[in-house]
C-alpha cells in the first residue's frame, strides 16, 4: 500500500522559506502570487494491512514536528502510483 504524507507549517509559523519563493517569483516578475507556504511530501510503501492508527502513530512520532507542522494523509489507488 502506498501512501503519501503531505507536512506543512501550521498557520501562524513564520515560513522563511516560502517567502524566499515568493520574493524570487515576484523577480522574476510573476505577478499575482499574494502567498507562498513551503512544506513537503513523504511517499512510503507500505505492508498491507498497516493501520490507520500505525500511519498516524509515524507522523507524530518521526515525520512531523506536531509543535509546528499539521500532516494530511493520502492513501493512493494503483493508477496514481503507477
């Protein structure tokens, strides 16, 4: 089973990278982008069978920084990984 962790900063936290991006967008002269927020993507294959309550348990414990970070879990069918 294939799943896909996706990490980002809670709302509030400072995101230096993201404004890093926004300011190198806005000169290179994309104009339009009012935000940008960093975060990142943690793809891992799986045993099936693995838990709800074992993926959650990974991302509290080692993926995600629960002070400063919110996590969302996708699960992916067959064609999007494949």
């Amino acid at each position: 089973m294939k799943v896909r962790v996706l990490v980002r900063l809670k709302p509030g936290v400072l995101d230096p990278q993201g404004r890093a991006v926004h300011h190198a967008l806005e000169g290179l002269g994309f104009a339009g982008v009012e935000d940008v927020r960093m975060g990142r993507v943690i793809e891992m294959d799986l045993a099936d069978g693995t838990s709800d309550e074992a993926i959650d348990e990974m991302c509290r414990k080692l993926l995600a920084n629960m002070v400063i970070e919110d996590y969302a879990v996708e699960k992916l069918s067959q064609a999007e990984h494949a």
